[in-house]
C-alpha cells in the first residue's frame, strides 16, 4: 500500500512494486490478489510489450476506495513512515 500510496504515478506493474516494496514477486502478487478481491484494486494487462520479446506487463490500479482505505490503514500503522492525508475516492478532501 505504501508504494501506491508514495508514488506519483496512477498505475503501476508488478515488477516495479516489487523493486519498489523490496519484497519477493510471490508476496507481492500475493497480496495484489487478495487487494483485488477486496476491490481496493484493478488489474489489466498491456495491450503489447513495450518491447520485443518481452512479456505483457499486468498494471495496478488503487480504487476509490482503496486509495481511501490505504491512507486511512498506513496513517494508522505506519505513522512515523509515512503521513497522508485521507481524501475521499476521487481526491476529493478530507474525510
């Protein structure tokens, strides 16, 4: 959740969450799963590789919600490592 949280960019693929957490791709995909399933996230593949010859990329996306929850839940687990303001889906203000 932090690295979503901490990043500027809207989506993000798996392999740049797991550079990003430090955490091990099993894990990592672990807890996307469980995060979709709890509909703080979406998935989908990339239309093409950037590249030849190499692999789709699958891009993850935090909901409304789940942008929502993520700060509420780091705000209060992880306050002396990062402090967000809770928004409402949207970026809307605070709650």
């Amino acid at each position: 959740m932090e690295v979503f949280v901490a990043s500027s960019a809207e989506e993000l693929h798996g392999w740049a969450i797991i550079k990003m957490s430090q955490r091990s791709g099993p894990t990592v995909y672990k807890i996307l799963e469980r995060l979709a399933d709890m509909e703080w996230v979406t998935a989908r593949w990339e239309d093409k590789p950037s590249e030849p010859n190499k692999p789709r990329r699958r891009y993850y996306k935090l909901t409304g919600v789940g942008a929502s929850r993520a700060r509420i839940l780091l705000n209060e687990r992880r306050p002396d490592r990062i402090h967000v303001e809770p928004r409402l889906a949207f970026g809307g203000g605070s709650l």
